[in-house]
C-alpha cells in the first residue's frame, strides 16, 4: 500500500505586528491606545514553519453485499513537516485604558506544503488578544501581549488504494480533509522610542499550536480476490498536529508615516520557524 501524502496537512492562520498566532509576529508588546481609542489596520506576513504530526490511516474493504469488512489496512506513522503560507488579515482593536488595549483579527491564509505537492487555497481565520502595559518611565515602555487564534481549512490529497490480493490493481481518487487548529502565543519584551517617528520592540515569547486533521472517503472498486467482485473501500485518516517548537525571540521597528498611523516591520524566530511580516494602523 502506498503511503498517502499526509503530509499535506497543515493550515493556518496567523497575524502580524500587534498580533499573533501560529507562528506569529507579535508587534510592540505593550498598549498602543489610549482611553476610548480604536484602530483599524491591515496586517500581513509570511512564515516557514516546523511542526510535528502524529497520525493514523486506515482503510477497510467491505465487499457489497456481505455485512463485514473482509479486510482493514492500519497505518500509523509520526513526521516532521515544513510548511510555508501567507497570510492577510484585518485587525480592529479598542483602548480599554491608556495602559489596556484589546484586540479582535479577522483574515484569510493559505496553505504551501512542497513536499506533499500541496498548495491550500485562502481560509478563513480569527483571533482574540490583548496587550498591556506595566511599566514605563520617559522612552521605555515594558508589557505583555496574550492572544489566541483559531483556524480551519479543507483540501483535497490524492491516495492510493490498492488490491489486497492484488498491487498490480490501484486507483487513484481524491480524499477531502479537514483541518481545525487553534495558537496561543505570550510575549513580553520592552518598547524604546528612538526618536519622535521610531520605536524598536523585542524580547522573549512561547508559542502552543494544536489542530487535528481528519479525512474519510467511500468509493467502489472491483477487486480479483478469486473472482471480480465489488468492493467498497472506506479511507479513515487521523492526525494530530503540534509546533516543533514552542519557545523564541522577536525583533521589530514601528514607524510612525503619519499622525496615528504606524508602520510595524518585524522578525521572529524560533528553533524550527522564521517571520517576516509588516502591519500599518490607523488610530482614531
């Protein structure tokens, strides 16, 4: 039997700069509105990230007619997958107080697992947050962002089916799964502004992703046991999916282009994930 590309699984879904989630950007990790004050941004980023899979696949031949399964095939299998995805979101956040600022993302992401011949189309994707700030004397500010993201996708992989009794008989068909994940991510770091139009942010953050993936198919074919009978074939598929890493480290720069609008490029890292992203706001 021929393994399934499995490894096709991953999705996503993310932010950027005054956000985060998978493998996200965090932006300055402290309150960015004052009392009263909202903001509207446009956030958007790329990453490459590892994570670990944990799955099995099973396939039961029934033959029409007969009420048991005349065979079960069990796979179960563990691995290391990159995946690659962009990601674009829209970010609508609220100062609770000058210190307090909370935060609702709403986007699309996709999916490019190159080793699985995958390439997911854009999913929907939302996550919650807040950022504070807890200390903060002329130029320095310190504090902490919270934030939690959830996602679901589907697609399509290609599996083989073969003949018990027979390899030299297959078929090829599409199986659709589906992907549910959700991403805590906690940060703290301080904010120093260099000058009236520029701050540079980092620090330490720990990052928890967790999702399943799970398919299920039903299609017919004639197998050559002993004579050509109609089998149906039952493709089952479970995995379970966690980052490789859950700690690392981020450095950004916000720009200030305008009166309440700021530009956020930033960079994080951790042992098995890399971030580009960039966000921009408008405060009223």
């Amino acid at each position: 039997m021929k393994k399934m590309t499995w490894l096709g699984i991953v999705v996503m879904v993310v932010g950027l700069c005054s956000s985060g989630a998978l493998a996200t950007t965090i932006g300055p990790p402290v309150a960015g509105l004052d009392a009263g004050q909202f903001s509207i941004g446009l956030e958007y980023y790329m990453n490459d990230i590892g994570t670990d899979i944990d799955g099995t696949e099973i396939q039961t031949f029934t033959i029409v007619g007969e009420p048991e399964p005349d065979k079960e095939m069990r796979d179960d299998f563990k691995d290391e997958l990159d995946f690659e995805s962009d990601m674009i979101f829209v970010k609508l956040g609220y100062g609770v107080s000058d210190k307090l600022e909370v935060f609702l993302r709403l986007g699309m992401a996709d999916a490019t697992i190159d080793d699985a011949e995958i390439s997911g189309g854009s999913d929907f994707a939302y996550g919650l947050g807040a950022k504070a700030t807890f200390y903060e004397e002329g130029d320095l500010k310190i504090g902490a962002l919270l934030q939690m993201t959830w996602g679901s996708s589907d697609d399509k992989v290609t599996e083989t089916i073969e003949d018990p009794e027979d390899e030299d008989n297959f078929v090829d068909f599409p199986l659709p799964i589906d992907i549910d994940y959700y991403q805590l991510k906690f940060a703290v770091g301080p904010t120093y502004k260099l000058m009236e139009s520029l701050s540079v942010y980092g620090g330490p953050f720990y990052h928890m992703m967790s999702g399943n993936l799970d398919g299920d198919a039903t299609f017919s074919q004639l197998t050559t046991s002993q004579d050509l009978v109609l089998t149906n074939v039952t493709e089952d598929l479970s995995v379970d999916i966690e980052t490789s890493s859950s700690f690392g480290g981020y450095i950004g720069a916000q720009i200030d282009l305008a009166e309440n609008i700021p530009l956020c490029i930033e960079y994080q890292f951790t042992g098995d994930a890399d971030v580009l992203g960039a966000s921009l706001v408008y405060k009223f």
